[in-house]
C-alpha cells in the first residue's frame, strides 16, 4: 500500500526535481526541456520508492538498473540523481559546458548513477536485455527499468528488442513509454503513428498497463504489479504531457530541444512552485 | 570572388531553401525526413510542398529505403538527418539500397563535426566522412560556406546517381559570392601560393585562409585548396599541389586517420611524396561544450594550421639540404 505520506514527499521531490531542470536548462543556453519535465514523476516513483540502489556504492552488482533510452532527457536524469545523493546539486549548472561531467546527452562512466550512453535513439533496452542476461547467468536478481520516447518507438531496434525481451522470458524487465505524444519536429500521431501500443506490445508477448505518468499513486502501483508479473517482460506506457508544469511549453513541439530565457524560467519557476 | 565577406551564416541553411527553388524550376524533387527537419532545415520544403514531403519518423533505415523506391520511380529523392544517423544508422542500408545500385538518391547530412557544440559526443559526427567515403559510386561534398553549399545542392539534384552533402550547424564566415561556381570533383584553388599547400574541408576552409593571412606576414607563401568534393578526390590537384609546393597540411573537422589525411595521404604517398601534417581530430571523441570552444580545445583552428605549416616546411627544407650534403 502506497502511503499518502510517500506520495506528499514525492509530489514534494517532484517540484525540485522540476526547478532544477529549469534552471540547469536556462544557465546551459541548450537542451531538452519537454521530454525531461514529463518524465518526472517516472523518475521520482522509481528513484525515491523501487528502485534497490545506493548512491554511495554506485557500481554494487546488485543494484537494480535504470537505463535511460531517451538520453536526449539526461537532465531530468542528472536532477534526480542529485536530488538522490549521487552528485552536488550545484553541479548541475555545469551542465553541456566545456569541462563538466555533466555532457549534452547521457555518458556511461562520466556521473555516478549514469548507467549507459545515449543519445541515438534506440538503443537502451537492447542494452537492458543484455543486463538481464548476465545477471541470470550469474545468478543475480536485479532488475532492469528502461525508459523510452514514444518517438522513440519508431525505431527498428525498438521493435527488435520488444521482440527479444518477451522470448527470453525476462520478467525483471519493465519498459516505461513516456507516451507525451511529441516528438522532436511535431505530435507522434501526424508524424508516424506508433498506436495501437498496448495492443502491439501485448501481441508481441508483453504484459501491459497504462497509466497517468503524472500520477504517482498509479505508477507505483504499475511499478509493485511488475514485480509479481512472472516470465514476461512489463511495459508501462504512461500517459504524458510534453513540457508538464510549464504552461507555455506543456504539449508544445516547439520546446523539445531549447532553453528558456531568463525571463521564461523565472515564469517557470513560479509555475511550478516551492 | 573569393574576398573574405564578414557575412555568417550556416551551410545547413541552404538546404530547404534551394529545393525549393529546384522544385519551382520543374525538378521531380521529393524529401525523406526523420524527425529533424527543423534542424536540417527540410521542412521548409514541407512548407512549400507538403505532398512532396515524407516524414518516417525516428527510422533512418526506413529513410533509405522509401528513398531508393522514390528515385526508382523517377524523383530527385533527397534525404536527411544529422551526421551522426546518416550513414552511420543506416549503413548496411546504403550500402546495399544506394551505392550497389546507383540510385538517384541523395543524402543531405547536417551537423557534422565536432562545432555541433553542446549536444555532446553522440551528435558530434567525426567519422561519417569515412564511412561514406568508403563506399564505391558515391559523390560526397562537404561545402565551405552557403554559398558552396546552395550550389552543391543544385549539382546533386542535376547530376544522376548518389550524392551526400555535408552541412554544419554554426553560422560561419561566407566565403564566396554569386559568381563563384562551384565544380563538381575539382578542388577550389582559394589562394595560389608557392611554399606550401593547406588543403581544407568545410569549417576549416575559412581557418585555412587565415592562416595563409597570417604566413604572409612572416614571408611564407601559402597556397590554399578547397577540397569539397572529397570523393572522388582531384588527385591531380593534390599531385600539382606536392609538386609545385613540396610541403601539404589538411585540415579537416573529422578524424583524421579515416578522413581526408589519410586520403590525401594514400594519393601523395604514391605519386608524390613530400612532407605532410594533418589538423583534425586525434583518435579521440570531443565532449559538450560551446563549438568555438570546442574547435579551439581539439586544435581545429588557423593557430594549429601555422603551427603545422612551420613544421612541414621545415622537414622540407631539411630534406633538401639533407640532399644537398648527400
Ligand atoms: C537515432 C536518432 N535519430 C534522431 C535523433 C534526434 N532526436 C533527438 S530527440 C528526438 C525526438 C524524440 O522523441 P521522443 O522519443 O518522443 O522523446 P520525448 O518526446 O519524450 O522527448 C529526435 C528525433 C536521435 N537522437 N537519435
């Protein structure tokens, strides 16, 4: 049972981790605000509540894995890893400058808690699967979360690695769409319709639940059924909004990929509240 | 025609406008787009045309695919995304579906190089110039400003067969006017000069030009070469080039143990040898940062070139003297 405690600290955690990917995005002149902001309680619900790991022993072999696919979103990702412990929260503002451990697009072995490189969309759950694999061979009981761009799924490896997952029975598995319906140029449904998903993922041998990727409450429990879910793979698909919390960039392809002003970020901040 | 104008702009800007203008003058021009056409600047295009325009979303290899069955059934099917997916995402694709079969296929890949800036080292494209190098039947153009770039293009859409065309993302000096024309398979003598040849791609043309400025001033004459077709490469350029100079730099914003050095290399090392020095990038990948930046940590830069051009020409006079005692 999720407490309303858990989901009052996580609303709570949700709004920092929010502000600061505001303003690391406006000090770095750059970046990708909408696919970040709509991924926030995705990462916090995972981060903050099922996730088996420690920010101080980064490379424990048991840990469980969040791979981030979209690594276009990394700065969502460096937020919440901060807000865990894993680096300073004003390091953040380093983010994409010359010198900074903070690159543009996610980088293994660069921050601690980065778990993979990123940047070609993809990639990251044919990597998970990978992880599984070994830790069956080596008798290990992680598991893997990967998170996904609806975007995303337009690509072929996707739909190579949804095929792969489901064979080899990897129930350890969770893939999370952040279904927000926006890619980079324009709406994923006038671009290149990926819908029906849950029907397209149920036939290809996954276990599917949709949920609102804004409430906490039906995440976690999205979360708690994979975990009894046994010789198949879950797929989450949570339904999102592009640019969430920011009125002037919620469900508007225009902010994808570039920093607000000064000026923008402090109507952002005061959005989104303390 | 070649003064230095304080004009900026990004060669990627040519894109969607000069289609555009094809389109209007009667070219069967259709464009096959993966969800970067703001970046590369194809939906203009769309704007203009939008039942000639195809976007497949995030899926490259598809991109190829549906283009070689647009260029079978007689379009100019142009293509496009950055550096990084194209040729590297759908190689296997080009390589069987474009070169092997000589389509009208033409490839239009943006943001090369390291000055994609902050993005980092994933959009950062510093080996597609190998890749589709190494592919037969392949024309690959890498213009030096807008200029060279609007007209790249226009030779693409006119001439048959497969084409790619790299452009960047920064705005950059403009280099050439109307009246420039560009040749396709010739290098561009920029700057004649008797001491020693830089030969330059792209970003680095500009920067090659001020080097040659600053050489000037300490007595070294400096020839300048645009290389921007890379494939097939003006061998005879290059051979006249070692001949007449006896010393050459490349600089280029790619590897340079799979770019134009090495290529350059291969074809002054066995018809011409003279001593060589590359600037470009290390074995190495780059990071996030501001691209001038950028250029300026991986020595991509007029600074390097001087340095470079000393260095080869004092192995040349080296030999030489080496010659006269021997
Ligand atoms: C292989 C590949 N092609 C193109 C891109 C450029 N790109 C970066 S983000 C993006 C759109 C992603 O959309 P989506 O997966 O829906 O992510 P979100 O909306 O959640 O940010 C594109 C096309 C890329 N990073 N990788």
């Amino acid at each position: 049972m999720v407490t309303t405690d858990t989901i009052d600290e996580l609303t709570a955690t949700a709004k920092r981790i929010r502000r600061s990917i505001i303003t690391m995005l406006t000090e770095a002149g750059g970046g990708h605000p909408g696919g970040s902001l709509s991924a926030v309680e995705i990462l916090c619900a995972l981060y903050f509540d099922v996730l088996q790991h420690d920010p101080k022993r980064p490379d424990w072999p048991d840990r469980d894995r969040f791979i981030l696919s979209k690594g276009h979103a990394v700065p969502v990702l460096y937020a919440t890893l901060a807000e865990a412990g894993y680096l300073p929260v004003e390091e953040l503002m380093t983010l994409r400058k010359l010198g900074s451990r903070l690159q543009g697009h996610s980088k293994i072995n660069t921050v601690p808690g980065i778990e993979m490189s990123a940047g070609s969309l993809g990639q990251g759950l044919s990597y998970g699967i990978g992880q599984l694999l070994a830790g069956r061979l080596d008798g290990r009981d992680f598991r893997v979360y990967c998170l996904l761009g609806d975007g995303e799924c337009q690509e072929g490896q996707t739909w190579e690695s949804f095929m792969c997952a489901p064979f080899h029975q990897l129930d350890r598995l969770v893939a999370i769409i952040d279904r927000n319906g926006v890619q980079n140029d324009w709406f994923v449904n006038e671009t290149m319709e990926i819908d029906p998903l849950d029907a397209k993922l149920a036939a290809f041998g996954w276990h599917v639940i949709s949920v609102d990727g804004h409430d906490l409450r039906q995440l976690l429990d999205a979360l708690e059924e994979a975990k009894g879910v046994t010789g198949r793979p879950t797929a989450i698909i949570a339904k999102t909004v592009k640019g969430k919390g920011v009125s002037f960039m919620e469900n508007n392809p225009a902010w994808h990929g570039k920093a607000p002003s000064a000026e923008q970020m402090e109507q952002a901040l005061a959005e989104i509240g303390e | 025609m070649t003064a230095v104008s304080p004009a900026l702009a990004a060669t990627r800007e040519a894109f969607g406008p000069t289609l555009i203008r094809l389109a209007k003058e009667g070219l069967p021009i259709v464009v096959v787009d993966a969800d970067l056409g703001a970046s590369t600047t194809a939906r203009k295009f769309r704007d203009e045309y939008p039942d000639r325009f195809f976007s497949v979303g995030i899926a490259e290899q598809n991109m190829i695919g549906i283009s070689c069955g647009l260029a079978a059934a007689g379009k100019v099917a142009f293509c496009s995304t950055f550096g990084v997916f194209l040729p590297g995402r759908c190689f296997d694709q080009i390589r069987v579906s474009v070169a092997q079969t000589g389509l009208n296929v033409k490839m239009v890949a943006s943001h090369g190089g390291i000055s994609v800036g902050e993005d980092g080292i994933s959009a950062q494209s510093i080996e597609d110039l190998a890749i589709i190098c190494s592919l037969p039947g392949v024309w690959v153009i890498v213009p030096a400003d807008v200029e060279e770039a609007r007209q790249a293009i226009e030779t693409a859409a006119r001439t048959p067969g497969p084409f790619y065309i790299r452009t960047g993302r920064p705005k950059i000096p403009v280099i050439y006017d109307d009246t420039y024309r560009f040749q396709l398979g010739k290098a561009h003598l920029l700057r004649p000069g008797s001491d020693v040849t830089v030969i330059a791609l792209g970003i680095m043309v500009h920067r090659a030009l001020d080097a040659a400025t600053a050489l000037e001033q300490e007595g070294i004459d400096c020839r300048v070469l645009n290389m921007a077709t890379l494939r097939p490469l003006d061998e005879e350029a290059i051979v006249a080039a070692a001949r007449e100079t006896g010393a050459i730099v490349t600089a280029e914003e790619h590897l340079i143990h799979s770019g134009m050095a090495a290529m350059v290399s291969q074809v002054v090392g066995s018809k011409c040898p003279v001593p060589m020095g590359a600037v470009g990038m290390r074995d190495q990948y780059a990071e996030s940062g501001r691209w001038e930046e950028l250029l300026e940590k991986y020595h991509l830069t007029a600074e390097e070139i001087v340095r470079q051009v000393k260095e080869v020409m004092a192995r040349k006079q080296g030999a030489r003297s080496d010659g006269r005692s021997g």
